[in-house]
C-alpha cells in the first residue's frame, strides 16, 4: 500500500478572523457550546506547521515525552542510557544523543533495556533494566536527577525488587499513578508467564513498599506479557501492554482496563478487552508493533502512540525502528489506536508542534520540497519491493562506478532504502568531498533503513552522491546499492 499523500500544512487564522468566526458559530439555531465533558478535554488547538515520516529512531522500546518546549526520547541501546531531545517531532531522527546513564558495576552494566523517566517533584526518575551478561539476571533499577532536567545528570538511586520477587527475573517497568498514589508495573515471573504482568505498591518514586500481585493478561499467544503502559480517561485507567515474543510478526498490543477509584492491587478489579487494540498490518508492511508508549501534543489537545515495528515478517530482533502516530477514542471511552501507518507514511505534525520543514525525494525524482536525483551507470528500477519501499519504487545497481546524486537546499540529509543480504558498499560524498564508505547489507531483508545521516550543513543548496563500489563484505551474496528515499531537513 503506498503511503498516504504530502498533506499541506495547515493554515492559521487570525486572531480577529476566528474571533468573527466563533461568533458567527454561536449565533446560528441548532448549535451548542461545547458539553461538559468536552470542556474537561484539554485547551484548544494549536495547529502544527507541518508534516513528518517515521522512523523517528533506529532504535527499538520507546519512551517519549514533551516538556517545556521539546521532545526527549530514549530507545533501547544496550550498553548505556542515550536521550534524544528535539523541538520538533519531525527532526528527532537527526538530533544529536546525549549519553545520560552508564554504569561500572559489573552486576548491572550489561544489556541496558527499556529506559522510562517520570517527573515527580522537580526531579527525574529514570527506570530501566540490566543484566549482568546473563539474561535471567535482568533487575530493575532507577536513576534521581541532580536538577530538573529529563537529560541529567542522574546518579544511580535503587534497585526495584517486590519482596515476594526479590531475586527473580524483571523488566520493562512502568509507573501507575493512582489517587496520589505510585505503582510499579513491570515484566516478570508469575504464576502466568516468565514474562507475566506484576503490579507492587511503591511509597515513593524508588522505593517498593510490598508485595506484587500478578496480573492474568491475555494475550493469543503463551509467552509473554511486557511493556505496560497506562492512560487515565473517563474515570478509567486504561493499561496497555504487549504480547508475544517481540522478535515475531505478531508481537501485539492488548489491554486491560478499571475504575479510577479502584485497587489496582486486587486482580479481579482489571476487566480484560477482548483481542488485539493494536497489530500487524501486512498490506502496510508494519510487523510486530509494540513496546509503546503515550504522549500528548505540545499543546495538550492529542493523544499519541509512540511504538516499535519491522518492516519485515521474519521472526526476528533486528530492524524494530521507532514511530509514532496519532490516536483517538470512541464514543464508549475506549482508546482507538487504529492500524499502523507504512513506515514512510506522511502525517500532520502534532498540534503545536512548531514544525520542521522536513521533505521527502523520492528515487524516481518525485519530491514534496527543492530535492531531486539523477542518475549515471546502469540502474535497474521497479516497484518489487512493495511495502517495504517508499511509495513502492525503488532504485538498484552492483555496476561499480554507477552513482546516485541527490540535489537538495537545507541543512542536513538522510538516505533510507532496503538493506538485503546481496547489498554492498556505497561511498557517499557530501558537495564533491571525501567518500565514506557505507554498506548496504543486511543479514534479512528490510526496507526503508536508514542507510546514511550527513553532518549537519549551512543552510543551502548542497548534493549528495551515492557511488556503487562494486564490493562487498564476506557475509554478502553481492555487491547491489539500493535507492529509495531521502530525507531533507531545514532546521
């Protein structure tokens, strides 16, 4: 399915013209202010300047937040904790990471997963997992800020243990916050799965102060129930999480869901939905969504999803890339998460969102800004790749010599395409400059990778040339270079 259509941005109205425009509203017979419940709803909107296309991270396990005028994201890494912080949604693919946590000590230091940070008071808390090398041994742990700032510096506060689970397996917390209350959600080992749904009362922001209660979450498959995450709306909370092992295609998300006013520590008092809010969409090329997490607009006025998927149907760790999108709620109070949007999707920045003033080109020339590519050697072009390509066309070539050049005015460029087991290397060259040398492979096939960032450029008119080397490394079966899309940044 091809993505949807560059949508223009929005046009504002002036103050005077809307003013004029509302009072016009209220004078016609029939129409009515706003319900109670719609004047509980957040502030009015203010429209976004514009459009953006996912992957907003190469990284996988979301967590994302707006504060005090930008966007902080964390995504799974491994060996540290990386924060990425932009004014804008649509440039937070190109922002530059901060490295906020890493650890010495050898009993936690090893696969570092799921970072999650919650302001309490004027200070941070950050929650993720570690290891020690071995799985089994993953514990939870959280990070207190030394000021009001999501990017630190922290300093390592407590590990987070219930006392009936006091040395066993745990991961992917999330916090509940209850009638002034807080609440560990996590991951971990119960009477329902090695990775069932725990829930333990916590008496301040790192401290676990009893027990956990094991949550029976369904989910269409044995294995596994992580990653909860929590929305309060309509006098419920809503807690979503996913299903399944996230290597699979159908790794999903379900949900349960209570009273506000209820004890989250009573099991019965969670009332199961019945299958999937949130899954797999084939013809979109969109497998093994979840992990997610919710943030709101900058201005408060929409509700967003922001999730881990692959491109690819194999059962597989790699390739699970970061995006985000909109979502609403039905007339009976539940969330609709509608289905993953293509990866490559075009969509409205969030209300608010000051814009970016990214653009898309195309391999076949097509282009929503000042961009356009030409093309020397022998090429081979066609639309085989499908789902797994931006408006299902791609560019391909193992001639050495032929080359890709990209025209475009901004600041910066990033090249995404299908990575495959038979690419080879590219040298790519920013304005005439040296060449860097960038292999294409893959160990499966995906689409829409992100192949190449350049440095950040005075704003202009630059190029980019993509050259095929004609070589390989010794894990591919050839040297092609794919072409799909590139990126164009102005900030």
């Amino acid at each position: 399915m091809l993505p949807s259509p560059s949508h223009r941005p929005r046009a504002r109205l002036g103050p005077l013209l809307a003013a004029l425009l509302g009072l016009v509203v209220g004078l016609l017979p029939g129409l009515t202010g706003p319900t109670a419940a719609a004047a509980a709803e957040p502030r009015a909107h203010t429209l976004a300047a514009g459009t953006f296309r996912n992957p907003l991270n190469s990284g996988p396990d979301p967590f994302m937040t707006h504060w005090k005028g930008a966007y902080y994201l964390t995504t799974t890494q491994g060996g540290s904790i990386r924060m990425w912080r932009s004014p804008s949604l649509g440039t937070l693919l190109t922002a530059d990471p901060v490295t906020v946590w890493t650890d010495t000590d050898p009993s936690r230091n090893r696969n570092i997963w799921a970072p999650e940070f919650y302001r309490f008071g004027d200070r941070w808390y950050l929650y993720y997992t570690a290891d020690d090398g071995v799985d089994d041994h993953h514990r939870l742990y959280v990070l207190e800020s030394e000021r009001d700032d999501p990017t630190g510096p922290y300093h390592f506060k407590a590990k987070l243990a219930p006392p009936n689970h006091a040395d066993d397996f745990a991961i992917d917390a999330g916090i509940l916050q209850l009638g002034g209350r807080l609440y560990l959600a996590y991951s971990g080992i119960n009477q329902y799965q090695h990775n069932g749904i725990n829930i333990a009362p916590m008496s301040n922001p790192y401290t676990v102060s009893g027990n956990a209660v094991a949550i029976d979450a369904a989910g269409g498959c044995p294995e596994v129930r992580e990653g909860p995450e929590f929305l309060y709306r309509g006098g419920r909370v809503w807690m979503t999480y996913s299903t399944c092992d996230t290597g699979k295609p159908d790794y999903q998300v379900r949900m349960m869901s209570m009273p506000l006013n209820a004890d989250p520590l009573v099991p019965g008092n969670w009332h199961q939905h019945q299958g999937a809010v949130f899954s797999r969409s084939d013809d979109r090329g969109v497998f093994g969504p979840g992990h997610h997490a919710f943030f709101t607009s900058p201005d408060g006025t929409e509700d967003w999803i922001v999730y881990h998927a692959k491109t690819t149907s194999v059962n597989t760790y790699t390739n699970r890339t970061t995006r985000a999108q909109r979502f609403t709620w039905r007339a009976d109070g539940t969330p609709d998460f509608g289905r993953p949007l293509a990866l490559g999707a075009t969509q409205n920045l969030p209300s608010g969102d000051p814009g970016s003033g990214n653009y898309w080109i195309n391999d076949d020339g097509r282009s929503s800004g000042a961009g356009s590519v030409a093309y020397s050697g022998a090429w081979n072009s066609g639309t085989g790749c499908a789902t797994q390509c931006f408006w299902s066309d791609d560019h391909w070539s193992d001639r050495a010599g032929a080359t890709a050049t990209f025209a475009f005015t901004g600041t910066r460029i990033a090249l995404l395409s299908v990575k495959d087991t038979g690419n080879g290397y590219a040298g790519i060259s920013i304005d005439g400059g040296p060449e860097q040398r960038v292999d294409f492979h893959g160990a499966i096939r995906v689409g829409e990778a992100v192949q190449y960032t350049s440095p950040r450029l005075a704003n202009g008119r630059h190029t980019l040339r993509i050259r095929v080397t004609g070589e390989h490394s010794s894990q591919s079966g050839a040297s092609f270079v794919s072409v799909d899309r590139a990126e164009v940044y102005t900030d």
